[in-house]
C-alpha cells in the first residue's frame, strides 16, 4: 500500500500519526480512501478536484505533474509539502 507522510496540520485529524498506509492506485484514490479512515482530511489536501494551492504532492521522488491522476506503485511514498513563499 502507498504510504502517506502527512502535513503538521493533518495529523491531529488521523491520531498524531506520521504516516499512514492507504489502498489506492493513483493519488485520488488513495485521498479518497484516507477520506474514508479519517473523515475531514480530504479538505486540507484537495480544492476544486485539484491538489489544494500552496501544497505539493511529492510521489516518490519527484513533484507529481499529473496531479490527482499520478498513478502509484504498492510501495510508493507520498509527502504532502506546503509551499514556502518568501524572498
């Protein structure tokens, strides 16, 4: 199962957990699953059918470009990373 290394702000949403392991073959399905263990969790990872603005979803090794649609191996690590913005 894909693995999930979550944002701060989600892990009082699934029990102070750092990662979660998650049924799914591409980045929507697995967010649609995490939906399904912890209610709410979806809203701070996804807007408008999208990957929310400011965060970027890091499928193992790379930025994905294909968002939602990024397909994912059994083994696939994914970190949730906000943007820094600043000069």
């Amino acid at each position: 199962m894909p693995k999930l290394f979550l944002p701060y702000h989600l892990k009082k949403e699934t029990n102070n957990e750092d990662y979660v392991e998650v049924v799914g073959k591409t980045l929507r399905e697995v967010i649609d699953n995490l939906e399904k263990m912890y209610p709410g969790t979806k809203e701070y990872l996804v807007e408008d059918n999208r990957i929310k603005p400011g965060l970027a979803a890091i499928c193992g090794y790379s930025a994905t470009r294909k968002g939602l649609l990024q397909e994912l191996e059994e083994d696939t690590e994914v970190h949730f990373l906000p943007s820094i913005a600043g000069g």
